[in-house]
C-alpha cells in the first residue's frame, strides 16, 4: 500500500473508532442506570471486542506511516 492508501484506511479506522466508542458509551450509560438487559451487555461486549481489533489495526498502520515516512 502507498502512504495514502495507509492515511486513508487509518482515517477510515479512526472515524469507525469513533463511532462504534460512542454507542459503547451510550450502552455504559443504559448499564451504569440500571436499563441493563442481557441483550445490552452481550452488544457492549461485542463493540468492545471490535474497538479492540480496530485499536489493534490502527497501531498496525500507523506503525507502516512511520517506517515508511522515514525511509
């Protein structure tokens, strides 16, 4: 991938971060005031596991921007 390419999928990443940490926050708040279902805390989980793998892809690529703006 070219160096734009990797600005692109890493400004993708971070928009779909930003998104997906939003309706995390609002499913903490249902939790934290007691509208806790199982249905809540099963979807909470999943949005943590895939913010996971997106902060994990975003380390990734941002790593590449740096090895690669110095080379």
């Amino acid at each position: 991938m070219s160096i734009d390419e990797l600005r692109t999928e890493l400004a993708k990443l971070e928009a779909a971060e930003v998104r997906l940490s939003a309706e995390r926050d609002r499913l903490h708040n249902q939790i934290d005031f007691g509208f806790e279902t199982t249905n809540t805390r099963e979807r909470e989980r999943e949005l943590s596991d895939e913010r996971r793998r997106l902060h994990d892809r975003i380390d990734v690529l941002k790593k590449q921007l740096g090895t690669q703006q110095t080379a």
